[in-house]
C-alpha cells in the first residue's frame, strides 16, 4: 500500500470521524450557553463596577464616546 493509500485512510477513518465528534461537541456546548445566557440576560444598567467610567463619573464622555452610547441604546434585544 502506498503513502497515499495509507493517509487516505487515516483521514477517513480516523481523523473525519474525530472531526465530526468536536464539531459536534462544539455545537452541544454552544446551545448550553445560549440556553444560559438567555435565562439569565439581565438589561444592561451601565459600565461594570471597575469600569473607568464608574471610577471617574466627573470626567465628561468623548465625542466617540457619545457616539457608541447613542448606538447601544437604540439597540434593539431580540426576540423572546
């Protein structure tokens, strides 16, 4: 059997077989955390405790800044 022969079969029956297991491995962990974070979404209430924007409240926001707030708030949620 040749070289050629013998990785065709190694990819085959070894490796595409491996392959299809990770890949759905992935997609099993990917619906638990959609399932979870979909129980546990909570509306967004501002920067996190540590947040530099938390920290220094008398520091004006940046024109950019403003900018991306005004786009997070027209964001829309998705469907329930």
């Amino acid at each position: 059997m040749s070289i050629r022969g013998i990785r065709r079969i190694a990819v085959d029956r070894i490796l595409h077989p491996v392959w299809e297991g990770l890949v759905a491995l992935g997609m099993l962990y990917l619906a638990g955390e959609l399932m979870r974070s979909e129980r546990s979404a909570q509306p967004l209430t501002g920067p996190a405790e540590s947040h530099p924007e938390r920290l220094r409240p008398d520091i004006p926001l940046t024109s950019q800044e403003r900018k991306l707030a005004r786009q997070l708030e027209r964001r829309v949620d998705p469907p329930v």
